[in-house]
C-alpha cells in the first residue's frame, strides 16, 4: 500500500487501531478509504456506490463496538467493503472478487469478524435474532450490531424477524442505512416514511419547540406526575407520528447524518445505555465522494465492472443477453396490450430500464421482494394480464413456495425470465444461479426453456408468451454478438432441435453448452467418432419422439448442463428413460453438489468438465469401455 497516498490508512491493521485517532484523523482516513475504495473497485470491478456511503457509519461502529466480539452484521453483504479494509484486508483488495481471491461480500472463511456468507436481501435481522439468543443463552448480554440498508426493508423476511424481534426484546443495534435506494430509487410505503421523517423541516422544528415546552412541565404530586407524563405523551403524538418502529416497541432513534461520525459515536453510545432493541437511523449518500457516482441518477453506481477511475466510463462493449430480452419485451410490449413487466429492485439490470419509460403503468418495480413479486404477477394472470417476471435465477429461489401454490397450482400464464442462471462468475455463490434446472422442473405445469443464442431467446420468449400456462426462460450473464431484429417467430412448443447428424454417440446439450457441444463433435469427427448434437432447448417438457429416437440409433447419450447435475436435465433425461426400460448408457455432465466460489465463469465451466475437449474425451473413454466390455462378453 502506498504509504505516502494512504497515510492512515496503511497503520490500520485491526478495528482497534481506530480508537486513538482524533476526529480531525477520522475524517482524513475517511477520505483516504475513499481514494482508497475507487482505485482498487475501478480495477476489478464490484459494488462501489453503496460502500463509498458507508465509511463514517462503518468507522464509528468499529469504533463504539469490539469487533469479533460483538458481531457485526451487513444486509445486504454488498456494504461491507469497508468492514473488509479495517479488519485487516486491505492489502487483498487487488484480488477482490477474483480467482482465489478476496470475496465481494462477507465471508467467514476470510476473517474471524465476518459472521456468514450473504448477499441476499433482507436476512441480517433474522441472523441478528439467532445471535442475539443463542448469546442470551450463554449469558452474554453485549449487543449485536446490524447494518441494513433501506433496499432491504422492501423485503417480507425483514417485517417478519421485526415482529419477532419486538416479541423478544434482544440486545441488537439495528442501523438503518438510509440511502434512499436499493440498486435503484427504493420504492414503497416505508420509503416514503423514511423520505418524510429525514426531510420534513416543519417536524423538526415542532420536535425541538415541544422538547422545550416539555422541559418545562413541572412535576408536582404523584397524581400530577401521571397528569404529567400523559400530558407529554398527547403533546408529543401532536408533532411526533409514531414510526413503525414505535408501533412494534423497538425504540428509535434518528434522523441522523450518516456522515458526521461523532454524531454516529453518541447515537450508538446511548442506544448502549438504552438496552434492548434500538433502530438508529442514519442518512447517507449512496456514491459519496465520487463525481460519477453522484451524477449517475439510476443506481449510483451500484456495481461496476472495469472502469477509467476519473471518468467512471466503463471499457466499451457490446450488447448482452439481459440487453437482448430487455429489447424483444419491449417490442412485444408493443404488440400485446396486457403485458406487463415486474421486477424485484433491478430494473436496470434486467434490461427494463427502457420498458419502464416506454410502458410506466404496466411496469412494476415491487422492491425486493420476490415472493410477493411473484404472487403478485400470479393476481395479474388471474385477472387477464400477460405478467413477465424479470429476476435472476438465484432470487427466484427465495419465491419457490409462491412458483407452487400460487402460479403452478393454478396454472397461470406467467413467464418467469431468468436472468444470470448457471455460473455467472464474481459474485460467487450466492448468485450461481445453478439450481433452477433442478427446483422447477419437479413443479407440475411449469415448461422451462433455455436458449442455445440471442435469435432463439427472442423466440422463446414469443413461444413463451403465447403459452397458456407458466414457462420459464433461463439465460446466462454472457455478452451478445448482436441485437437480433424482433419479434422472432415463436418456435414449436417442446421441440428440441437436432444440428448434428451420427450414429455413436447422442450429445443432449442446453442453452450455452450446445456451443460446446458443436465444438466437441467437430473434435470427435477426427478422432473417427460420429456424433448428433441436439440442442434440448426445452427442459421440460422433454422432447419424447426425438429422445426415444436417439436412444435406439446410439450407442450413448450423454447430457450437458450449466446446472447442478443433482436433480437437472441429465436427471430427467434419466427418469424418462427408465420409465420405458430404455438402458443405454447415459453420462450426466454438469456442476457438482456443493457450493461453487467466485472467479471466471468459463475457467469455472472448464474446470468442471463444461468444455468441449471434457466432452469429447468423456464420449470417447465410454465408447471405449463399452467396446471393451462388448468383446469380454
């Protein structure tokens, strides 16, 4: 680190280095965090907007609490950049997010004060809870510190871990991080709460007029001290509208200026002294700091990927996948009156940014709130409108129960588009979406889709669209050679597509595996070795006839996913097989059954054998041994 840019910084080694710098000291070590944050996020890409607003509140818990012994939790994990810095990371930050590297949210592999793994919305409060008690049960009282964002709060699991926590009444510290945004503007109800308590000049005012009028009282008698107390309480309720909070019995406090870290010291410190759960309030600015950040008005730079630190333009490139759908929902948009968009906090990156200004009233931003997104759009089928749910593959995880009972059950005409599915690389495993494969296709009624290229996930999308019942379209984070020209004509329902024509081997492969898979037959054909290469666009329903065919005019069929391979298509390709006696071999290649870290996507896809040269040697070695086995017998 250089020591003459960073100072104070370079003498950080651990939070307690913190605690015997002056305030004047603090303030240059935010500014050097800063510095600090856009020259390292600029090079390898990350969430830099919302760390960049969180220093002085993440300096002053640091500073009031000891961390690991008193935990110290972030929701979402994003913020927690620079936790990572002053506790002993900063030297790894050229690895963030890459191979082997240091990860971009908390990890408890990583260090002793990282508490678990998250970067799913609205869970820390649930995680506070648990802490809280099971310290409670070994009789430690310290508090437990949670850092929310007001993003999280849009979420139905944090309304929930609230009623309990006003039920037990545990030692936690909640800090509301309150930036006005998610990835994007937050929106809803409580938004607006928080908006109006954080800008409403005339209630300050009232507030400090009345704490005169109430100082000055008097207290007289037992009965004129109830007289008293009630009084206070009328006078109070005049000016002072009970937040949420109040109404659950979690004390409150705030608003306060999340950039003033000795205003956050002594909210911290009385909250200490108050005991039981305490909501601080505190008002930041998202991208703090950074001119780009500040001028961007969509998602001050929530997450970047490589880019020139003075100017915040990112390395030209082309379009993507997210690019491409965002494109043909707007034209089909266009052509059916009863579409309508919904999207879980990320418009942007699910390419509805642009069907947003074109179609505002048939767009629907929910927060994150994917359960309800999702029985949501089913109320949308039920009373005619055609409801496209935009959301990555991992989030849509959090909705399975409302995928069930609420659209499958009733067989409603929703598509479900999911981003990011299979590896997507960086974010690691909290945004594989390698599950989806597996978890929808065991519910009844659902297709599921997936694309082999940018043409045919137009067409599915017009298939989809067209289909009275729920499908689900899943596509990789992966860039575009082009924009395709839309609509494209809407393909046969349930048909796969057969590219290759041999007789040894049957090649079933699946959205951006099929390209590897042509790749593997070419590999095969000069080896001397006949491959058919079918591109199984379609999940579920499967393709019966061509199956069937295959499997008597082959020798081995082998299946290629970017999905875990526990429960996927191999699986069901498998099931239904033996549902017939069919006994060929078949070799199922996909991601294996554990958790897979962050780093380059196709490095990750090769070293699970979700490459060209894995397949052909795999078909080769068991062609081989089923020749071997032929002459024994």
């Amino acid at each position: 680190m250089d020591q003459n840019k960073y100072s104070l910084l370079s003498e950080i080694r651990s939070p307690e280095d913190l605690k015997s710098l002056t305030h004047e000291e603090l303030e240059r070590l935010a500014a050097e965090i800063r510095t600090f944050l856009i020259d390292h996020v600029s090079r390898t890409g990350g969430h830099l907007g919302p760390n960049l607003g969180i220093v002085e509140v993440t300096i002053a818990v640091h500073r009031v609490f000891n961390s690991p012994q008193n935990p110290i939790l972030f929701d979402t994990g994003h913020q927690s950049y620079v936790h990572k810095i002053l506790t002993g990371r900063a030297e790894k930050f050229t690895t963030l997010r890459q191979p082997n590297g240091l990860s971009g949210y908390p990890n408890r592999s990583e260090s002793e004060h990282d508490w678990f793994e998250n970067s799913h919305a609205s869970t820390g409060l649930s995680y506070a809870l648990g802490l809280a008690q099971a310290r409670q049960m070994k009789g430690i009282k310290d508090h437990v510190v949670v850092i929310v964002g007001d993003g999280a709060l849009t979420g139905g699991m944090a309304y929930e871990a609230l009623n309990n926590i006003s039920q037990i009444q545990p030692n936690i510290i909640i800090i509301l991080n309150d930036n006005g945004r998610s990835y994007a503007p937050t929106v809803g109800g409580l938004a607006k709460h928080l908006a109006w308590l954080r800008l409403n000049p005339a209630y300050e005012q009232a507030k400090k007029e009345l704490s005169n009028i109430l100082r000055d009282i008097p207290a007289i008698g037992t009965g004129m001290d109830e007289f008293a107390r009630r009084l206070k309480g009328s006078l109070k309720q005049l000016v002072e509208a009970p937040t949420l909070f109040d109404l659950l019995n979690i004390k409150y406090s705030g608003p306060v200026d999340g950039h003033n870290i000795r205003a956050i010291e002594t909210a911290l410190q009385q909250a200490v002294k108050i005991g039981g759960p305490v909501v601080i309030h505190v008002i930041t600015e998202k991208g703090r700091g950074y001119q780009p950040a500040i001028q961007d008005e969509v998602d001050k730079f929530h997450s970047i990927s490589v880019i020139d630190p003075e100017t915040g333009e990112a390395k030209k490139s082309g379009p993507t996948y997210t690019d491409v759908l965002g494109n043909a929902l707007l034209e089909a948009a266009k052509r059916r009156a009863n579409l309508v968009a919904i999207t879980a906090a990320m418009a942007s990156s699910t390419g509805l940014l642009e069907f947003s200004r074109v179609f505002p009233t048939r767009f629907y931003d929910v927060g994150i709130a994917e359960q309800h997104a999702v029985t949501f759009s089913a109320g949308l089928a039920l009373g005619g409108a055609k409801p496209v749910v935009c959301i990555y593959s991992t989030f849509l995880q959090r909705a399975f129960d409302q995928v069930i009972m609420d659209v499958c059950l009733h067989n409603l005409p929703v598509v479900f588009v999911l981003d990011r599915a299979g590896i997507t690389g960086p974010d690691g495993p909290s945004h594989h979406g390698m599950f989806d494969l597996s978890y929808l296709r065991l519910i009844p009624n659902i297709s599921i889709c997936t694309p082999k290229d940018e043409e045919e996930l137009c067409a599915l999308l017009e298939t989809a669209l067209d289909h009275d019942g729920p499908v689900a379209i899943r596509y990789p984070k992966e860039s575009a050679t082009h924009t395709p020209i839309v609509p494209q004509p809407a393909l046969e329902f349930g048909k796969w597509e057969k590219l290759t024509q041999g007789e040894d081997v049957l090649i079933l492969a699946v959205g951006r595996m099929v390209k590897e898979a042509i790749k593997a037959y070419e590999m095969l054909l000069s080896s001397g070795i006949s491959a058919t290469v079918v591109n199984a666009r379609w999940v579920k329903p499967i393709d019966m006839e061509m199956l069937m065919e295959g499997s008597k005019n082959h020798r081995l069929i082998i299946t290629v996913e970017d999905n875990a391979v526990t429960g996927g298509f191999g699986s069901g390709v498998r099931e239904q097989l033996g549902q017939y006696g069919v006994t060929i071999p078949v070799v199922c290649l996909g991601l294996p059954d554990s958790f897979i870290a962050h780093g380059n996507p196709k490095q990750i896809l090769e070293n699970f054998g979700l490459c060209a040269s894995n397949i052909a040697e795999v078909a080769k070695d068991m062609l081989m041994s089923l020749d071997l086995s032929r002459s024994r017998a």
